[in-house]
C-alpha cells in the first residue's frame, strides 16, 4: 500500500509500528472504541502485553468486544480507571505509550480528557518508558476545551529536558486551525 500523509492519528500509528516488538509491554491511555488497543494488540503479539485505560465503562464495553472478535483479548488488561492513575497498575518499563485525547466518538461530549489529568498521566508514562520507547498524543484543538488543552500540552513538551526526550510535533499547515495534531515524545537511551 502506498504511503499516505493522512491524518494525526495515523502519524502516530505510523510511529508506534515502527517502535513496538512482539513481547513488548505497551500502554493504551484511552481506550475509546478500541481502534488503537487493536492495533497495539497486534503489534505486540500473543507474548505481549497492552494495559489500557479509560473511565468510561461505555468505552471498556466496546474494546472489549472489539479485541474478543479479533480473539486478542487474552494479551490485554484493561481498567476502568483514568489515566493519571497509572503507575499503580504497569509495574513495568514500557515500549510506548499511546494517548488519543478528547472525548469518546459516538459518546457523551461532556466526558473529555482534561489537562491536569493529563498531565498527571504524561508524567507517569514518560517516567515509565525504556529507552528509545515513545509516547504518542494526538490532540484536538478543534473546539475550546481541546485548543487549551493542546496548548498546554505543547508547553509542557517542548519544556522536557532535551537530554533525555526528544519531542516531535506534527501538524498539517492547510488544514485549518482546528485540525488533529500529533505529537511524539521518545526517551533517549
Ligand atoms: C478520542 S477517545 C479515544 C479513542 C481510542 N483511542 C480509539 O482508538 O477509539 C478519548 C477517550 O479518553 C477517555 N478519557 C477521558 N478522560 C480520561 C482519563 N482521565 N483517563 C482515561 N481515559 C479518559 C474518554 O472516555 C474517551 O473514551
């Protein structure tokens, strides 16, 4: 298949591909529909691991039957808590860590990802990560609440020590202002 410059998310799984080995431990920080889970199920393989979050049950309910129809389910754990509570559940270094903020497609708007809980749970995942390990986050600055967030995201970001993260942001210029964007984070060895 020919290589697409298509979305933030894909940008991300596009990264996650090339970073995740069969047997690697990796975190979903927001389950959602289970899309990402799927994808991170497969590519760590049946000795793996994906340790995923959400606090919405509506959002375990769908990832779960999404990875039992693809017969994954077994090389997942996943809690109904959020995010910021991670390091209490992965007791390991992990390969990457992926986090899609916003709220739940299909779902109440009204539940969304908030900067302090984010930000509590970057500090865990990045603490958390091996070396050249990633953490991707795609943002959505399309509506008010998603652009403070994303903006303060950037910051916090492009404030991590550049010995040992380096930080990419990705974004498509003629898109318009409210477009998705990417941002990786890997730790340097
Ligand atoms: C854009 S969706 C994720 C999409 C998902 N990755 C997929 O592939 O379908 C964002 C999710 O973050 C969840 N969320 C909001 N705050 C959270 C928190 N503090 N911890 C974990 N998940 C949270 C929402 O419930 C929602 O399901």
């Amino acid at each position: 298949m020919a290589y697409e410059l298509r979305s933030a998310r894909y940008l991300a799984a596009d990264c996650l591909r090339q970073v995740i080995r069969p047997g690697d431990t990796v975190v979903d920080a927001t389950l959602g529909n289970g899309h990402d889970t799927l994808m991170l199920a497969e590519l760590v393989g049946d000795a793996g691991l994906v340790i995923g979050f959400d606090i919405q049950e509506e959002a375990l309910r769908r990832t779960e039957a999404a990875l039992a129809q693809a017969g994954l389910a077994a090389r997942c754990r996943l809690h109904a808590v959020g995010h910021q509570e991670m390091a209490a559940y992965v007791q390991e270094p992990v390969r990457a860590v992926a986090f899609n903020l916003g709220w739940l497609p299909g779902g109440d708007k009204a539940v969304t990802t908030h900067w302090d809980t984010t930000r509590a749970a970057l500090d865990a995942a990045l603490s958390l990560l091996l070396p050249y390990g990633v953490c991707t986050v795609c943002a959505y600055p399309g509506h008010a609440a998603g652009d403070e967030e994303r903006q303060k995201l950037s910051t916090y970001l492009a404030a991590l020590r550049p010995q040992e993260y380096n930080v990419l942001h990705s974004r498509f210029l003629n898109a318009g202002p409210g477009a998705p964007e990417c941002f990786i984070v890997q730790r340097m060895g």
